[in-house]
C-alpha cells in the first residue's frame, strides 16, 4: 500500500549549512577548519595558552617574534606556551601561512 504523502510550504529563505566551533577552555585556541579560534585571544601575564589541533592536516604556531614555535601538530597534538612579558603576540601556521592569530597579554 502506498504511503500518503503531505505537501511541504514552498521555502522563502535561504539556509547555509555552518559547522559550529568546537568548544575549548577559556584559555585555549582551536585548529580548526584552517583557521585559529579565537583568531585573537586577550590574556594575562603568566597565562599558559594551549593551541590544539582539531583539523586532520598537521599546523604549527609560530610566532612572528619567534618568542615561541611548535613542532607539526597532528590531529589531536597540542602545544602550549606561557606568556611571561606583556604585548602583542602575532602567530601564522607555518604550513598554511593564511592562517593568523594574535594573542594580547596584559600586565
């Protein structure tokens, strides 16, 4: 037998299909999608931030002072640093250096 079916109202919208950001510890950044989120992150003196990969292709955060540089991280792979001086810290993923983000520390 066969099922009824029910007409659907015509759509008057477009919809775009996103994924969400993954969810990371206030003072963590994720590699995600080929791009660092937060791309800018604002922390304290003394704070470690941690940067973990959540893509399948291998980042590194290197930063353009070269106060601090990660291997190739692989999926999963984290690198962390502790920011002992104040000012702005700006940083490119070596492999894909499209990728930018900057980390601020205040006094």
């Amino acid at each position: 037998m066969p099922m009824p079916t029910m007409a659907m109202p015509a759509s008057t919208g477009t919809s775009t299909a996103t994924t969400a950001p993954v969810a990371v510890p206030g003072n963590a950044v994720a590699i995600e999608n080929f791009a660092f989120a937060p791309a800018a992150l604002t922390v304290r003196r003394g704070t470690t931030v941690t940067w973990v990969n959540r893509d399948e292709e291998p980042h590194t955060v290197v930063a353009g002072d070269s106060s601090f540089r990660s291997k190739a991280l692989g999926t999963g792979a984290s690198f962390a640093f502790t920011f002992t001086k104040a000012g702005s810290y700006g940083y490119v993923c070596t492999i894909h250096p499209f990728m930018h983000g900057t980390v601020v520390v205040t006094p």
